[in-house]
C-alpha cells in the first residue's frame, strides 16, 4: 500500500516532467487563481486583524462596556470619587472582572520650555494599557505603585514629547504641570502616536487628574473590558450591582467597543473578493480539466501499456489523480508564496495598509487556504480524466 | 504447448511441469442484430513452463485474440483456462493485473514504448507495480536488465533517439525485468528489416531461455516461429500443429473450417 502510493506520487512526478509544457500552460491558469483567493483571504484577514487592532486603541477590546456613573444632583467630589472607586472595585471584585480602567478625556496645556503644549490628557487605571493596546516603545506603562507617587507619573505620546523637546530615548523626564507653582510631573514612559494625530496625548492616572487644570476633574466614566460571550450579561448585572450600591448616582452603560462595526463595514467587500476569486479559481479548474480529458485521449495507448504491466483500475484511477492533484499542489504553492510575497511587499504594506501603527503579519490561514484549495482542485479536475482512464479497454489502448 | 485433443509430445521432449492450459475456449463478439463473430474456437493448449512456442497465421486468423487471452487482457468467452494450475477465466480483473504484473511480460510489434521517457525509465515502469524491493531497487534492477540486452550504453536514451532494433531490446527489457514465468511476444520482428528482426530474436529466444521464462511468439514470419520448439498454425479461429516438412499453410488447409462466420446469439 505504501509502494503503491509513493510509486504513484513517482509515476505521477515522471508525467508531469514529461509533459511539463501542456503542465506549465494548464497550470497557470489554477496558479493563477490559487494566488488570487490567498490574496483575497490573506488581504481581508489582514485588514481586518490591522482594523481590529486600530479599532481596539481606539474604543477598547471586544467587548469593552463603558459605565457613566455621576451624581445629577451636585459636582463631583473627592469624596464621590472614592466612593464611586469602592464601588467599582466591589463590582469588578464580585463579577470576576480582571480590566477596568477609570476613562476621562481633557484637553491640557503643558507649559514648556518653549511656549504651553497642548495635549489630550487622557485619566486612566494602571489597566489601560491592556484594554488599548498601549505598550510603550520607551519606558514604562503605569503601575499600581505608580497611584502613590507624590510626583504625578504620565505615559506622553511621541507627538508631544517631539512637541515638548523630550528626547522619548532619555526617559525619564520631568516637565511642568500648569498653574501649580513648579509642580512637576515624571514621563516615564512613550507611546507611539497615531499617524492621524494633530495634537499630542498625555496619560495620568485617575488619582492625580486634578493636578493638571482646574477643570480636570476625577473621572466620570469607567471601561470594563467583558468576555465576548457573558458580556451583555455582565454589563446589566455589573449597572444593576453599581446602582445598589451608589443609589444616589445615576449609572448608565452602553457597549463602546468598535468589534461589533467589524463585520458590517469589511463583511461586503470580503464577500465580494471572495465570490471573484472564487470564479477565477473554477475557471481555473475547467481550463486544468478540459486539459486533463484531451490529455487522457492522446495518452490511452500508454495507460494500455501499464495495464500490461499489471497496473489495476484502481491504480490507474489514482496515478491520474496523483498527476492533477500533485500538478496542483505544485502551482498553489507557487501561487501562494505569490500571494505571500505581493502582501509583504513594502508598497503594498505602505499603500494598503498606511495609517495602522502595526502593520498586520500574512495570516497563516491565507496560507492553509490556498494550499488545500489547490489540492481540492487538483481532485477535481482529475476525477473525471481518472474515471475515463480506468474505463478504457485495454486491448483497445495498447492498439491505440 | 500441448494442443491435447490432437497433440502429443514427441518421444524426444521431456514432460515440463505446465504453466498455462487452456481447454475448449472459445471467444466470440456480438456484431450486432443479434449476430455474434467467432473468432477463436475451441483451443485447446498446454504451455510448460520454459517452453518456447511459436504460432503463425495470416492477418486476421485471430492471433492477436489468442494473445490477449493468453496475457489475461481479454476473458475466454467459453472454455477453461489455468494459469500456473489456477482457474483464470473468471478472476477479477484486479486479479488478472496482478497475475499480469507478476508472472507475465509482452514484447508487441510497435514496440510500445513510452514515450518521453528513457530507456531506463522505461524499463523501470513495470517496476513501479511490484513489491517494495523491486520499487526501491528500479534503477539498478533495470540498468542490469539493460545491460544484459546490451544496451548498457543507451541507458539515458529516449526512444526517439534509438534504433528500431534497440527500441525492441528496450521493449524487451522491460518484458523480461520482472522475471515472468511467461514472455508474450506479438509480431516482435514486425516493425524491424529482416536481418534485425533475427538479431531481436535471437536476443528475446537466447534470453528467455537464459531466464527460465516459457516464450510464445505470435508471428506471421515462419522463420521467425521456427526459432520456437513447437510451432502452431492458427488458420480461421482454430489452432493446429505445424510438423517438421509441412508447410503450416499447407496443414491449416487440411483442417476443418472453423465457425468463423456469424450466427445466433445462443
């Protein structure tokens, strides 16, 4: 069984080597359209792993729940915000919450040594960095010792540390905090900026918010990041628990991740390339089959001769299938490292995928995919030269 | 070969032990409106093993049927038939290859060569259809064969690049790779000038001999069938012994017609 395999995997190696122009030229139509479905799969895999990643810094992960939590009644208060902050750690305590992060959004005026910066600071939890993605290229992110620090730690973007004169390879580095009589804050850490960003961004931690403006005040808003499949379940519990206990505040939340945007804005244009590809690859296949069946005619005198040498239908069916499906095998892999090499090539990355910070890599199941489509085409287009080859009469094909 | 209705050994010969019977078979087509054409009937033969037999007859007389049945490429319509002391008119067509691969090789008269491969490839084919050792030994089991033909030197040749003669050894290298008990020659000298046509088959006579292998060369050449040590005449579907002194034209005149001729499907 396993001689008559691997003497197939020969046989079938010999015919294509004998016959590799009418190879070459069947095969390059499924080649072809081999490198056009792994483009089209790898493509779309990849753009939606780089829009999912953007996606993520920018609203939080799948399924990330934002939690409004404010007293309509009064400002909020250091004391509000301690509350709100037991509350919150109850909650996350009680659900088996391992990310939340306190939310806030301001704009900021650093003075610098060369006039004030202006900077969106953002008023965040240690967890943050998790939620969004943020893994600074200098430096460090925040950490729960960070809370304590008289010295208010912040995490600045490469934007505004260009903006400000920080070299982000020097870190740590202090710069001055407005209207607090040379209160200085500690970067510890950079990130790196948005390619569409305009302004600088600037992370605190909730706790040192007031240090920043006057109208920077503790946080309001709170993300919880959820396991996809108990998330709605959570959010409902997680508001019902925070309103129990904060009875005077009025708790709001709402899903605030982009995830659930995915499929409705890539969806169309995948299935679109996809139904395309697909057609290429069956026209592909009919060109390799129409081939393979006029083939078959011309070559009947010879599978008469192996007959002769004792070679069963059954032997026969499945040299000629090994032919097609080994000639297959070869043009999906040519056609896959293709389509390998178009999507790593640099203006491709630059062109396509321009504006995402980290450029996705080649999905391994663009890969698996064209390969075992080659290999079904393969078998396909060789059942029907198969089924024709054991059907010929022997004595008919030897006189052939 | 023993036709054994009509034939027996002469005093001279020794009993082989047999390699192939066939008793009573027959092998009739339907020609349509019910019609069936005769085309061999009721042969009888016994071939011993390392016999070398040559049967003679004009074209369309049937012997390339003969043949076929012979080889297992075609089923007796009616008859028995054993192969080495088994039943073969029946088996499975599976069966009937395995058999083929294992204990029978053909020399045809175009050579039947495949093409674009070369000499070794070529005689490494049948190779590819046999047991694990012989798959992982072609390449030197057939340069071997090659070599013993004599055609050490053309290893590497494709059959467009060789002579008529050296296409025939090839063939016949590849008959015999596989050692049959059972060398199935049909018209081998056909396509060759006469003075190769001796020299193939003196190298397929000399060779099968050497190897042990039983010969029937099917022929409408007498010289070429009076290489053989018993010689057979198949006139109009019916096979006959061809004696020393008689002409096997001569002998199959004398026979009775056979039922060539179309009649009621039974």
């Amino acid at each position: 069984m396993i001689t008559s395999f691997f003497a197939s995997v020969v046989e079938a190696w010999q015919e294509l080597r004998v016959h590799k122009v009418r190879v070459l030229m069947s095969l390059i139509g499924v080649g072809v359209a081999v490198c056009a479905l792994t483009l089209v799969v790898g493509f779309g895999d990849m753009m939606q792993k780089g829009l999912a990643d953007e996606y993520e810094k920018q609203a939080g992960r799948d399924t990330t729940y934002t939690f409004s939590i404010y007293d309509p009644s009064e400002a909020t208060t250091e004391s509000d915000a301690a509350k709100v902050r037991a509350a919150l750690d109850n909650s996350a305590e009680r659900f088996g919450i391992s990310y939340y992060s306190a939310y806030g959004q301001s704009e900021a005026s650093i003075p610098g040594p060369s006039g004030s910066v202006d900077a969106t600071l953002y008023v965040v939890d240690p967890s943050f960095n998790v939620m969004r993605r943020l893994e600074p290229e200098y430096g460090r992110w925040f950490t729960q010792d960070d809370r304590e620090n008289m010295s208010p730690p912040v995490v600045a973007d490469t934007f505004f540390l260009d903006e400000y004169g920080i070299d982000p390879a020097q870190l740590p580095a202090t710069i001055d905090l407005p209207g607090q009589g040379g209160l200085k804050a500690t970067v510890i850490g950079a990130v790196e900026s948005p390619a569409y960003a305009e302004i600088g961004s600037l992370y605190a931690l909730s706790e040192h918010s007031s240090r920043f403006g006057e109208g920077i005040t503790s946080p309001t808003e709170f993300e919880m990041w959820f396991p996809p499949e108990a998330a709605a379940e959570l959010g409902e519990q997680v508001t019902t628990d925070l309103k129990r206990q904060l009875p005077d505040a009025d708790v709001q939340s709402y899903r605030s991740d982009f995830a659930a945007d995915m499929a409705d804005s890539l969806g169309p244009v995948k299935n679109v390339l996809l139904v395309i590809s697909i057609l290429i690859l069956f026209m592909g296949m009919l060109g390799l089959l129409n081939i393979s069946l006029v083939t078959i005619q011309q070559r009947i005198r010879e599978i008469g001769i192996r007959r002769s040498f004792g070679a069963t239908s059954v032997r026969i069916f499945f040299s000629v299938m090994m032919e097609s499906v080994v000639a297959t095998t070869v043009a999906g892999a040519v056609g896959v490292l293709g389509a390998v090499l178009i999507l790593k090539a640099p203006f491709v990355m630059n062109v396509v995928f321009e504006g995402m910070t980290t450029p996705p890599q080649v999905p391994f199941i663009a890969v698996a995919v064209g390969l075992l489509v080659s290999i079904g085409v393969g078998a396909l287009a060789g059942l029907v030269p198969a089924i024709v080859a054991t059907r010929v009469r022997i004595i008919d094909a030897i006189r052939a | 070969m023993r036709p054994h209705s009509s034939q027996e050994l002469s005093p001279q010969q020794e009993p082989l032990p047999s390699l192939l019977s066939l008793r009573h078979v027959s092998r009739s087509v339907p020609i349509g409106e019910g019609r069936i054409l005769t085309i061999l009937a009721d042969i009888n033969l016994e071939v011993g093993a390392g016999e070398h037999i040559g049967v003679v007859g004009r074209s369309g007389t049937g012997k390339s049927t003969l043949l076929n049945i012979l080889g297992l490429l075609d089923a007796p319509t009616t008859g028995e038939m054993d192969f080495d002391g088994t039943p073969v008119q029946q088996i499975p067509r599976s069966t009937a290859a395995r058999i083929r691969g294992r204990q029978i090789g053909f020399v045809f008269q175009q050579f039947n060569l495949l093409p674009g491969r070369t000499a070794l490839e070529n005689v490494e084919a049948p190779l590819m259809y046999g047991s694990g050792r012989e798959f992982r030994n072609r390449r030197q089991i057939a340069t071997e064969m090659l070599g013993r033909l004599g055609l050490g030197d053309r290893l590497d040749m494709k059959p467009n690049r060789l002579s008529g003669g050296e296409q025939q050894r090839v063939a016949i290298a590849r008959a015999l790779v596989r050692q049959p008990r059972l060398v199935l020659a049909d018209e081998p000298t056909g396509a060759l000038d006469v003075e190769t046509g001796q020299q193939v088959m003196g190298i397929l006579d000399g060779i099968t001999r050497e190897s042990g292998s039983a010969l029937i060369t099917i022929t409408h050449d007498l010289s070429v069938a009076a290489m053989a040590s018993r010689r057979f005449s198949l006139h109009r579907g019916q096979l006959h012994p061809v004696t020393a002194d008689v002409a096997p034209e001569a002998l199959a005149a004398l026979a009775p017609p056979a039922e060539a001729v179309a009649g009621e499907r039974p």
